[in-house]
C-alpha cells in the first residue's frame, strides 16, 4: 500500500486525479509565496550591500572634512597671514589698535 502512495506520488497522479483543483490551488499559492520569500530576501540583500557602500562613502567624507578644517585651520593662523601678505607689501601694525568707547545717555 505505502509501495503503491509512493508510486502515484512520483508518477504525478494527484495533479490529474478529480481533486486535483485543490493540489494544484496548494501548489500555485506556495509558488507564489516562494516567489515573494525569494525577492524580499534580494532586496533585504540589496539594502544591505547600499548601506555598506553607503557607510564607506560617509566614512570618506568624514576624512575629507577633516583635512580640509585642518587645512583651512592651518591658512587662518597669524604667521600664515603674515607672510601671504608680505608679498602684497602689507605688514602687521607694531601699534596695537585702541578701544574706542561710545557713551550713550
């Protein structure tokens, strides 16, 4: 008996048997809910790769903006100023400026 179910199975008789509507309705719906697993793992998959190449990009910024302030840091200070302008013929004043203070009544 158990011989003969293994037979039928194989041979595919309960896709052509009278109720096989019901098996091939079983069959269309696991299909579709695989096909639907399949895809939400790529793109689960896809999101993962764009975050990683996203989170590379960010850390290549971040390097980018630090050498840049570091840079930008480095032309503001007084002694790089100084000899920018030199070329100009400007040199620093050896007087200090004075406060001016404005009473107001």
């Amino acid at each position: 008996m158990v011989k003969r179910r293994l037979l039928d199975l194989l041979k595919g008789k309960f896709l052509i048997s009278e109720d096989s509507f019901r098996n091939w309705r079983f069959i269309i719906f696991a299909s579709l809910l695989a096909g639907v697993m399949i895809t939400s793992a790529h793109r689960a998959d896809q999101k993962v790769h764009d975050l990683a190449r996203l989170s590379e990009e960010v850390l290549e910024l971040r390097s980018e903006f630090v050498d840049t302030r570091t840079r930008v840091q480095q032309a503001r200070l007084e002694s790089n100023v100084v000899s920018r302008v030199k070329e100009s013929g400007l040199k620093p004043s050896e007087v200090p400026p004075k406060v001016i203070k404005v009473a107001v009544e």
